[in-house]
C-alpha cells in the first residue's frame, strides 16, 4: 500500500514540476526583451517636424497574440512527451506491484492452509471430581482433565499451568489463586495416534472442616468450584495458547437444569462422596474457553507468571 501511495505521489510530482516550469517560462521577465515603435506625426511642412517613440515589452506584445490553452503543455515536445512517458512507466510499475502484492497473499494463504491441515490440535476434556480421603480428618478433592491431540501433527507442550479454586456462591469473580501448578506434560509432546495425556489438580483444607457439611454445600452450589488454567504447545513453528475454565454444578445446584427436569424420582446421593461426585464440569459463561494463535518469539505475561 505504501509502495503505491509513493508511486501515485512520484507521478503527481512530475505533473506539478512541468506545470511549474511552463508557468516560469512563460512568465519569465528577467529575460523579457522590448519593442520600440517610432512614429512621425503628420502636421503641414510649415510646422515642426517631431517624433513619437512607444517602449513595450515583448511579454505585452504578445499578449495580443493568441494564446494556446494551458493543457497544451501535455502535448509539446520534449517535456509533454517525457510526461506521458514517465506517468506510464508509473502506472506499469503500479499495477506489477499490485499483481506481485495478490500473488504473494495467494501463497500466503495456500501455507496457511497447509499448515491449518498439518498442524496438532489439543482438545481438553473434563474427567469429573472425586473426594480422596484416609478418615473423616485427612482428606482432599481431585478434579482431571484429559489432554487429546486431535490433530495430525504432533503438539510440543512449552508452558501450562492450573489450578482447582473453591469459593463461596456470592464471591464472583473467583479469585486468582495463590499458585499455580504446572502441567506435568509441560517440555513434553502429545502424538495424535498416542494416548491421552491427564492432568490433575488438587484442594487440600487448610483448616478442619467438616466434611459433611462441606459436601452439601458443594452439591447445592453455596460453595463454587472452578478448574481453570491454560495450554501453550508449538506446531508447524506456530505457538498456540488454549484456555480453559470450567464451573462445577452438583446434584441440587440451581444452576443444574438437567436435574431439575429429571424424572420424579431422581437420584439423591447420600453420603459425602456421592454429593461430591455427583454434577458435572461446564464451560464457565464469561471466562475464555478459546484457543489462538501467537507469536513463537514473544513471551508475553501470563496467568500465573508470578508464581514462577
């Protein structure tokens, strides 16, 4: 686009230099001459013989003459000619840069293409939530996820981080936690004709709690459970970064309306590990979801990076 801002300016240029040239020599008076006209006046031989002079420059001389109009200077020879010349040259330059700027998008997007069908594609997948404990006093959640290449090439994981995070309902947004835990698949690579690769992440109280209360609590949805974190893997030299967040909805959570329109005689889990258990990841409606591309060289702050 610059090249032909510059060629269209370049050609305006000399179509203002030969306008400015013919309006000087046309108009030059520096090296004007002048026309000197004598007359004798015509009174009888008695009286005294006298002479008029009249002193004009050539440039109001001519200015009877007529004049061609001013776009005849686009015509004469030589710098009408070189004009013509110069201007085509011009427009022939301009159109092959226009034609090279379309063939060079073409290739452009015929690698885009190849890359797009080569390239490795990592699908997150939720694996649910467990209640892991020895007695009622040493106890922790799990929550997995499962990493699928998808794709065909294969995916090199460069960074990932996540975290399971448990609020209250009325606290939103979630806050962000106070470290993350890094992908164990991080400085590895997923095959699309391997295995899926799992994650897991885990709540461990800090204080006593009781468990029983805590498993309703997170059944109803009083207490909300986010798993959140994100994916960095290369690809046919491209760099992609995938997030993922996802909110639990237990059994009696009213977010839940799958259970709600279930049958009249539902499913009522009945000890910790089943109140627990019972629900589902869902994509959380206003945290991203999305997968893009960026650039490989550049290491822009992230989630997480001071946990590093």
């Amino acid at each position: 686009m610059l090249k032909r801002l510059a060629i269209l300016a370049g050609a305006a240029l000399i179509v203002a230099v030969i306008l400015v040239a013919g309006y000087y020599q046309n108009n030059d008076t520096g090296s004007q001459g002048y026309d000197i006209k004598c007359e004798q006046s015509s009174q009888p031989s008695s009286a005294a013989a006298s002479l008029t002079c009249i002193i004009r420059s050539s440039q109001e001389a001519n200015q009877a003459k007529s004049s061609p109009p001013w776009w005849h200077k686009f015509l004469a020879w030589p710098e009408g000619i070189t004009a013509w010349l110069l201007m085509l040259t011009l427009g022939a330059i301009l159109w092959q840069s226009s034609a090279t700027a379309k063939s060079a998008e073409a290739a452009f997007l015929q690698i885009q293409m190849m890359k797009d069908k080569e390239r490795a594609r990592v699908e997150i997948n939720k694996r649910g939530l467990q209640l892991e404990h020895d007695s009622e006093d040493f106890w922790n959640l799990k929550a997995t996820i499962e990493l699928r290449n998808v794709g065909i090439g294969r995916a090199y994981v460069r960074q990932g981080i996540g975290n399971l995070v448990i609020t209250n309902r009325e606290k939103y947004p979630p806050p962000e936690p106070d470290f993350w835990n890094p992908l164990d698949v991080v400085d590895d690579f997923i095959d699309p004709d391997g295995k899926p690769v799992t994650e897991s992440f885990y709540f461990f109280p800090t204080e006593k709690l009781d468990l029983s209360e805590f498993s309703r609590k997170i059944s109803d949805g009083r207490l909300r459970l986010y798993l959140t974190g994100f994916i960095e893997y290369e690809t046919v030299g491209t760099r992609f970064h995938r997030d993922f967040n996802y909110v639990w909805l237990g059994q009696h959570d009213p977010h839940n309306i799958g259970a709600m329109l279930a049958s009249p005689d539902p499913f009522e889990p009945t000890t910790d590990a089943e109140r627990i258990s019972f629900g589902f990841w869902t994509r959380h409606s206003s945290l991203g979801n999305d997968e893009y591309e960026i650039e490989t060289r550049k290491n822009p702050k992230k989630r997480g990076e001071k946990a590093k």
